[in-house]
C-alpha cells in the first residue's frame, strides 16, 4: 500500500468515525430529551390522576366547613346554644385548641411561615366574599359550598420561562377521598406554592374528621391527624381551572366557562394571558357573554366563583296545594312585605344550575307581614327550625318572568299557624295574586305571579349546584430541554 493509499483510507476513516460519533451524539440527545419529556408527562399525569379522584367525588353542600355553632338567639343562659348543623353567620369554624383549623400546622406544609392558608396575602379565599353583603360583613364564601379562585398570573423571569405569564388557579371542595385506607368525606385545597427561584409546588392538602367526629392535631398512635400536607409535584408553572356549565336542563349546549378578570385591574400581559385562553373556548364566567346575572351578583366583584346562590326568599303555601318558594329582593327589608305586592318579588331568581333532587337550605323563617301576630315580627325559632329541603322542581311561567322552587318534603302549615304564629290556620284570609280570570291567565298559578296563597313567611336560603366538569390544565418545567410542557384533562363529576 502507497502512502497516499494510506492516507486516502485514514482520511475516510475519520470521516466516518466522525459521521458515527455525530450520529450517536444525535440520537443520545433525541433519546435523552425525549426520556425527559416523557418524564415530566409522567409526573403530570400521575398528579392529574390524584386531582380527578378528589374533583370528580365533589359534593354539592351548602356548608363546606367544619364548625361550631354559635347561639342563634344570643348569649346568656336564656339562651341556650342550639346547634343545627349548620354554617350560619356567627359560627366559629372548628378550632383546635385557640387557633382556626385552617392555619398551616404540618411541618413539611411550605405555607407554614407564611400565616394565610388560602391564597397569597390580601388576595385569597380570606378576601373572598359571595356577595356585597358578605363583603360588609366579611362572611367567607368559601365555608358554603366548592369554589375555585383566580388570582392575578404570575411571573417566573428564568430566561426561557419569561416568554408569558402564568395562572396560579385554586381550587376547595368537598370530597370523599381516601384517608388512611378509608374513603372519607374531606376537604381539599389545591394551589400553588411560590418558591425562590420563581417555580412553584403543587399542594394538595386535606381536612377530614375521624371517627370521633374530632379534628386533631399533632396526632399520635392510634389517633392520626387530621390535617394532611402533601407536595405533589415540583416545578409547576400554572394551575388553570375551569368549568362545563349549562345554567337550565333546557338549555342545548353548555359552555366552558372560566374565573378571569372582572375588575380590570390585571397588568397587560395578565390581560393578553386571559384574552388566549377566551379564545381557546372559554367564556369569562363573568360580562357580557358570562353566567347569568343572578350568578354574577354572587361574585361581589372578585375573580372567583362559588357554586351555590343565596337570598331572601317567601314560602308559600298556595290555596291549589304544596309549598313553593319564591325568591326576593335583596334590598328589601324581609318582614312586613305586602304579599299582593309583586315588586317585592325578583323576577331574576330563576336558580339557575339548580336541578331537581338538589339540596336546599332555609333558614332565618319569620313571619312576613304581620298579619298573623300581632305586634313585631316573630322568628320562628325551634318551631321551624334551620333545615336542608329537597328541590322537587323548577318552574316559571310562558314569559318567563317569575320562578317558583317547589319542595318534596311537607311543611305543617297548621302547626306554625297555631303553634308559632299564635292564630287558627284561618287566622290568614287568603291572598290572590293577579287577575283571576282565566281567559287572559297564560301561566302556571303557582309559578306565575297569579297565585292563591293562605299562609307565607319569609326566609332566607342557600342552594348549591356543581357544574358538569371540570378542566384542569397543568404546565411543567423542563429544564433539561428548557422548555414548559402543558397537559390538561377533563374530570367528569360523578354527581352530575
């Protein structure tokens, strides 16, 4: 062999040694990415199984927490403390010991130091009120029913992370989940924790009673706590909820709703975040092609949404049979109503969401226009007490100007017209709303306002509903690939 032979085959050698090495360096790259890739699909899957299990058992409730009640009648040993097993303005929430069950109290909870349990300072569930009522009086909304929140997106500014904002969504319900190899009835938190470096954990935490129906912390051997931190994952960059809602059986096609700006004051690019996503499907649960206005008057004003609806209310027991309630203005006084007076009644509460077989509460009974007793109104106290009614159906009239709820239970009329109001059943002559003809009657006479009613009183009530879905959409970092990696599942709930 000739030099130049030689030198012509180590040449190529080296060519080809040099396009194997390329090769091999390209397909450990492509393997390696693609093994991180999937990785971190794993790690996201896997927490979204977690978050189906606990979302998809959600509870429609009107009393969301774990609680002490407070007296309805006031302090004193003329008035004993009557329990009813119900959250009512006034309630303690279960304490244990001095302090509210819901302060961070496991070690490993990364909100230990920070001293609010829901959302960041000044802008969680604490500031969230259902209406503007609950915002004068700083009832929490979050205590009646499932809520999800949605606080301004964020910044993470890592170089490759900085190209957009990020949600930091959070969702409560509650659930049955599995504590301790049982399946329980709970309370779960989701959000996100901000850490230093900009990325955030996913904390899930859980609330539950044990079998003595007691809270306890710190536990021990043969009795657990009953608060659970766990982080489920790392290096989260959003958490977005949102929700598949049909307001009325009626309605063809629902919509996918979620909590976005309402009040204006997000920055721009918060704002170009929010825009995106409206134009991925969903609605603004909130404006002008949101939820109904009877919905949107519960928000108060914040980028949250509460499932459940609360107001005044009349019930009545109408002259044709059955007991039906119909809802009123909330900037009325709620006794000493005229009943034949048909603008005290709000034509806007048609109880959108809710269904037949739904749970209602009433609660707060008295007497609505003093008829019945004389002197001031009278509260009904033990003889109607606070309680949980079943919803047998929801009607209104052709033009749709009035809704009437109509209950499966009974309510003994005669017993509160003799008992409670101090009168014969008789004592109330009754009442005709509307003109009485038939021929120019075109509604239903216990849903219309042409009605015949022999005894009413007012109440207050509260009444949740679930929508039909839930959308949860996750995104993760990878930093190997330095990218952000997005998946997102639909969880049917199992109520619906």
């Amino acid at each position: 062999m000739t030099l130049v032979e030689l030198l012509v085959a180590i040449a190529l050698g080296v060519i080809l040694i040099g396009v194997v090495t390329f090769v091999w360096l390209q397909a450990t790259k492509l393997f390696t990415t693609t093994v991180n890739k999937l990785e971190t699909y794993q790690r996201l899957r896997t927490v979204l199984d977690v978050v189906e299990r606990d979302l998809a058992n959600t509870n429609r409730t009107v009393d969301m927490e774990f609680y002490v009640d407070s007296d309805p009648d006031g302090p004193g040993p003329a008035n004993p403390l009557r329990p009813n097993g119900h959250y009512d303005p006034g309630d303690t929430l279960y304490q244990i010991g001095a302090e509210d069950f819901r302060k961070p109290r496991d070690a490993t909870d990364p909100l230990l130091s920070v001293g609010t349990e829901f959302g960041m300072p000044g802008d969680g569930f604490e500031t969230f009120p259902l209406n503007k009522r609950q915002q004068a009086s700083g009832e929490p909304a979050y205590c009646y029913a499932p809520a999800v929140l949605s606080p301004e997106p964020y910044a993470i500014g890592a170089g490759y992370t900085d190209w957009r904002r990020y949600w930091r969504d959070e969702v409560y319900v509650r659930t049955y989940t599995m504590v301790d190899g049982l399946n329980r009835p709970a309370l779960v938190h989701y959000r996100l924790v901000p850490q230093k470096d900009g990325r955030s954990l996913l904390r899930r935490r859980v609330w539950f009673l044990n079998d003595n129906n007691e809270m306890v912390h710190p536990g021990g051997p043969g009795n657990p706590a009953t608060d659970r931190t766990t982080i489920l994952t790392h290096g989260v960059c959003d958490l977005k909820v949102g929700f598949y809602f049909k307001e009325t059986p009626s309605e063809g096609i629902g919509h996918w709703y979620h909590v976005g700006n309402v009040d204006g004051t997000w920055s721009t690019e918060a704002d170009e975040l929010n825009d995106l996503d409206e134009k991925r499907g969903f609605v603004a649960a909130r404006g002008p092609q949101g939820l109904s206005k009877q919905h949107q008057d519960q928000f108060g004003g914040m980028n949250a949404v509460s499932f459940v609806l609360e107001g005044h209310a009349r019930l009545e027991d109408q002259a044709s049979g059955g007991v039906v309630l119909r809802g009123l203005r909330d900037d009325t006084p709620i006794e000493n109503q005229p009943l034949t007076d048909k603008s005290q009644y709000d034509p806007t509460v048609n109880f959108p969401g809710v269904r037949s077989g739904d749970k209602i509460f009433v609660y707060d009974a008295t007497d609505d226009d003093g008829t019945q007793t004389p002197g001031a109104a009278k509260k009904a106290g033990p003889l109607f007490p606070d309680r949980i009614f079943t919803v047998e159906l929801i009607y209104s009239d052709k033009s749709e100007t009035w809704s009437a709820m109509k209950f499966s239970e009974p309510i003994n009329f005669f017993r509160l017209g003799t008992s409670w109001l101090g009168s014969a059943i008789g004592g109330e002559v009754p009442t005709q709303i509307g003109d009485g003809n038939p021929a120019t009657q075109d509604v239903d006479p216990q849903a219309g306002p042409e009605r015949l009613i022999k005894q009413s009183f007012n109440v207050k009530f509260r009444v949740g509903f679930l929508p039909a879905a839930f959308l949860i959409r996750l995104s993760c970092d990878d930093p190997y690939n330095r990218s952000v990696l997005q998946v997102e599942r639909v969880v049917r709930l199992l109520e619906q």
